[in-house]
C-alpha cells in the first residue's frame, strides 16, 4: 500500500533505477510534482522520456527503499529538500542539473546562507592544512558559511574552520547521507551533523563510487559564491570543482605555494587562468564585497618568530620544506645544536617534519 507521507510519491521517483535525474527533470517540469506524473499515464509519460522509462517508472516497485528512506527522515536532524521545497537552496537553481532532491542531515538553513567553498589536496602540506583551516575561521566568523567535501587534508581542515565560525560548515558528501566516507572523519562528520549540515544527492546507502565525487563536486561549487582552492596537484579534483564553479559563475580563488611543490601546481594553474591570487582572507572578503566583523585576525601568516636562534632557524628555513643539512649551512649553527632548536620549535608546533627528513615550517 502507497504511504500517505507527501515525500512518497518525490522519492519513488528519486529511487526507480533506470530514470536519471535528467529524466526525473524533464517530467516534472513536463506534468508538475511526482503525484501529476504517475496520474499522467504510460503514454503521456513515454512522450516525455520514452517507451522503456516509462515503463521502469511506473512498474518498478520502489517500496522497499522508499520506507527505508521514510525511516531515516523519522530520525531527529534528517531532512529531505526536494526541488518542489520553499527550503531548497535557490543557489542550485542556478546550476544545469540541481539534484531533485537533497538528503540533509543537520541544519538545512545552512545550505541557503552566503558560502564559499574550500577544497585541496587529500595529501596536503602542513603549511596548507594551517592555511586552510585559518582562512576557513575567518570567513566564518564573517558569516560565510564554508563548503567543503569532508576528504582528508584540505577539506578536513577547511570544515574545522568552519565550525570555529558562526558560519559554521556544510559537507556535500559522495556516498549515501547515512554513510562516511572516509572512516577517519566520523568523528567529524558526527561535529558537522550537530552544528552544520551534510548533503547528499546519492540515496542512502551509497557507497564511495568514482564517479560520484565529480557529481559531488559540482554541487560543492554550486552551494558558494566562490571557490578558495588552497592546495591542489595539476588534474585534480580540486580543479574539476574549480572550472565548475566558473562555469556556473561563481568566483574563483588561489592560495600560491612554493614553485617546488607538486601540490601548489594547480593553484598556479588556475591563477594563470584568471582565478584570483589571496594571501588573506580579507581578500575574499574585499571580492566578495563583505566586511568582516570585529574579530581577532586568523593566523594566515606564520606566528610570531621569537627572538635569538630560534628566530634565526626559523628565517633560515623559509616558507618551502627543508632539510637538515641545508639548514646547518645556512645558519652556520651546530649539528647538535640545531637539533635542539628544531625539538623546541616542533614541540611549539612552528615546524613540522616531512616525509624524507625535511622539516617545514607552520
């Protein structure tokens, strides 16, 4: 028997495999909410997306996964935002192919305030992890909301920035809105549900399939106003997400890194292209035509050095990683005494080692 919940008839038609969202997209605008397009018959439908998908549509028996979904949305904080929802963010409305519908966990006011979305490299750099976490904070005590994918590295630090903020953070994930993925940032995600949100287009119990993440990151770009790219190898998915964001529009900003680093090649990448190069989150702010409130200001730059040898360290090393050796050479120190300073300087968190025995500062 049909359930009498109104969001039945809208997840029916999510949940038929066979009929793509295109499809789903060109019957409702074709016959009007999900209840008009099953009232509209075989033959009308099959006017719209053909003789096979009709078919699919109307005798494929979806209950099974429309109660599980039903029994997800009981659950205190889940949500589902359909394309016929006040609720659902008008930003997507805005790109080719909005999702029919969203499953949210969390906050879904979230999805409808000013954002931006920072992403990067899963195998990031300290320095960039620190940058993106910095510039995250401060964008979201200015009230941006940061979007991010919930993947290691950049978007991991992105999303505790988020949450420092009022702004606070939206995940789009790239499994099914029940699943985490990657493992290691439950803990995470749990912190996201309870003070941001989690999206998902993908229907609950998805899993991480490649071809996902670019769908996700189509969304990721689409929910901002801009896209801060903080660290990201050449043909990463970091500027997939980039070259969506302009074509829907939106704005596009680049972190520089050193020359030597695989992982700042992208960002130079995307400034050769016209993305805009920002040292401070206030950048994005003065683009963006927002003030920033009365906060102290994010660690962007690197902290204060001290004074005497450590001081001496620290601007020996500069901003690109290095190793020991270069490092006693330039600063004429000891061995033994170099090692000291570095202990103290790491224990401080200023520096980090790298793989390779290069060190790096923070």
């Amino acid at each position: 028997m049909p359930s009498a919940d109104p969001l039945a008839p809208w997840l029916r038609l999510v949940l038929t495999p066979g009929v793509g969202p295109g499809q789903q997209r060109q019957l409702l605008a074709a016959f009007g909410p999900p209840d008009a397009i099953y009232a509209a018959g075989h033959s009308a439908i099959a006017a719209v997306i053909g003789g096979p998908a009709a078919h699919t549509l109307l005798s494929h028996d979806a209950t099974p996964a429309v109660d599980a979904a039903l029994e997800w949305l009981s659950q205190p904080g889940n949500q589902l935002l359909t394309l016929g929802d006040e609720a659902y963010p008008a930003a997507l409305l805005e790109i080719p192919d909005p999702p029919v519908a969203l499953y949210v966990k969390g906050n879904v006011a979230l999805l409808s305030r000013p954002a931006l979305a920072v992403v990067g490299a899963r195998n990031a750099t300290p320095q960039g992890e620190a940058n993106a976490e910095a510039f995250s904070r401060s964008l979201s005590e200015a009230g941006l909301c940061i979007v991010s994918g919930l993947a290691l590295g950049i978007d991991t630090a992105a999303h505790r920035g988020g949450l420092a903020g009022p702004g606070a953070t939206v995940a789009v994930i790239g499994t099914g809105a029940d699943r985490i993925y990657p493992a290691r940032n439950a803990a995470l995600a749990r912190q996201i549900a309870e003070a941001g949100a989690i999206v998902s287009e993908f229907p609950l119990g998805s899993g991480p399939l490649a071809h996902h993440f670019p769908r996700r990151n189509r969304l990721i770009a689409g929910l901002a106003q801009g896209v801060l790219v903080v660290e990201a190898a050449l043909k990463s998915g970091s500027l997939i997400t980039a070259r969506l964001a302009t074509d829907c529009g939106r704005d596009v900003f680049a972190i520089p890194g050193s020359i030597h680093s695989p992982v700042a090649r992208g960002c130079h990448q995307l400034i050769r292209d016209g993305a805009k190069l920002v040292e401070t989150a206030a950048d994005i702010l003065d683009e963006l035509r927002l003030a920033p409130r009365e906060a102290a200001p994010a660690r962007d730059l690197a902290p204060e050095e001290g004074g005497g040898d450590e001081a001496r360290v620290m601007q020996a090393m500069g901003h690109d990683p290095v190793d020991v050796d270069t490092l006693v050479q330039r600063t004429t120190l000891t061995a033994e005494a170099l090692y000291a300073i570095l202990l103290a300087l790491e224990l401080d968190g200023r520096v980090s080692r790298l793989p390779g025995g290069r060190l790096q500062r923070l």
